[in-house]
C-alpha cells in the first residue's frame, strides 16, 4: 500500500516539527509549507491525501488557503484539518463551512491530531461504499434499507439521505447551512429549523436501537455522526 502523503502548512516552525515528528513516527509521508504560496506548489507538485492548514499564516489566513483549495480543480478528494488557536464557535464554524473537514484546537496532543487524521482519511476511502456499516448501524445504499443489529429499522426519504451523508462522512461537524447544502441542495431554499426535524425524526426511528446515540448535537455548531461518545465542549 502507498503511504499516505500529508502536508503541514504552519510557520512556526517548532510547532511543525512536532507535528512532522509525531506523523513520521506514525507511519507517515510529510511534506512541509510555511506559507501559503510553498503550500500550494507543494499541493500541485505533490499531491498529499491531507493537508493541516494552521489558521494564522504570514501570506495569507489559513482559512482563505481553505477556500481557495476548494474551488480549484482537482482538490476534491484532498482532506483538510484546520489548526486553530481560535477556540470561539465562530471559528469553527467559519473553517468548516470554508471547506476543511475538521479542526484541531492549539494546544492539541498528538494522539488527538492522529485520531482526527485517521477519521478523516477513513473518511474519504469509505464514501463509495455500497453497504456502510458503524456500529450496530448498517445501510445499504442499493437496497436503500437501513437496519440495526440486522432488523430493519423505517425510515422517510429525507431521513435516509441524511443518514447516508452523515455515515459517510463520520467523525465531523456540519452545520446546519452545510446539512443543507449537503443533503437538501445548495439551490434549496429550506430553513435552518428544518434539519433539527429531520434528525428529531430519525433519532426517534432508530431510538429503540440505542442507534440515535450516533447522531450528536455539537453545541453552537451543529450535527456529528460518530460511534464514539464524546462529551463535546
Ligand atoms: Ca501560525
């Protein structure tokens, strides 16, 4: 199997060394930027699977590197985990709705940077998938039947295509205008209100199964599916 290739955009330099020493012991390929402009001939010339992108940047914020990464072509598959000293929800969820994947909060350990790189690596080699399975929790994208423990639990349509977003892209934070965007359309004019609902409805379907605890309120930022109880904030 290649190894996977991750990018370190960080201008403090002891900070990224940590970080490269943490992730070569790991079992990682790292290459490192310490502005954005390297950062992006380095995403070009060598095409990492992750980038961690630190917020404060000499050139130019980590955010808007984020953004412009995801409008080119090319970038879909590239992950990305914000490093932000920022812990206000509003920074949270400006990176996540500028296009990154996941943060990590300065001060963070390595051990929590991994199980963030793992998650979102995990992530994007699973989104395909015909049968996704976490947990107790299976569904089964051609069947378009979801089941618990085997037995098959009902659904509605929005709440399906819900739950398959969220499966398929667990272990992160979206916010309600993302949730929107991901599972209604971006074209779709539907209040914010209306995904509370939804996940309301499909806690309640899959409530018996003990399933609903999957389905986590993240506080002042919106939805995670994850088969971790975390105690978020
Ligand atoms: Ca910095």
């Amino acid at each position: 199997m290649a190894t996977t290739k991750i990018l370190i955009v960080e201008d403090e330099a002891p900070i990224r060394e940590m970080i490269v020493f943490h992730l070569v012991r790991a079992g990682y390929e790292t290459i490192e930027a310490a502005d954005c402009r390297s950062a992006r001939r380095l995403l070009a010339d060598e095409r990492p699977d992750l980038a961690l992108i630190d917020w404060m940047l000499p050139d130019m914020s980590g955010l808007e590197l984020t953004r412009m990464l995801k409008r080119d072509q090319g970038n879909e598959d590239l992950g990305i985990i914000m490093l932000t000293a920022k812990a206000e929800e509003y920074d949270k969820i400006a990176g996540l709705e500028g296009g990154a994947d996941d943060y990590v909060t300065k001060p963070f350990s390595p051990r929590e940077l991994l199980a963030r790189i793992q998650a979102v690596l995990r992530r994007a080699s699973s989104s395909d998938a015909e049968v996704i399975t976490a947990g107790v929790l299976e569904l089964d994208a051609a069947g378009h039947r979801v089941s618990v423990s085997g037995k098959e639990v009902r659904v509605g349509p929005t709440e399906y295509r819900l739950l398959r977003f969220l499966m398929t892209h667990s272990d992160r934070v979206y916010s309600r205008t993302q949730l929107l965007d991901r599972v209604w359309g971006a074209n779709v004019y539907v209040e914010e209100r209306t995904v509370d609902v939804h996940v309301r409805r499909l806690r309640k379907a899959l409530g018996e199964t003990g399933a609903d605890s999957y389905i986590q309120t993240v506080r002042g930022a919106g939805y995670r599916f994850s088969t971790r109880i975390e105690t978020d904030q």
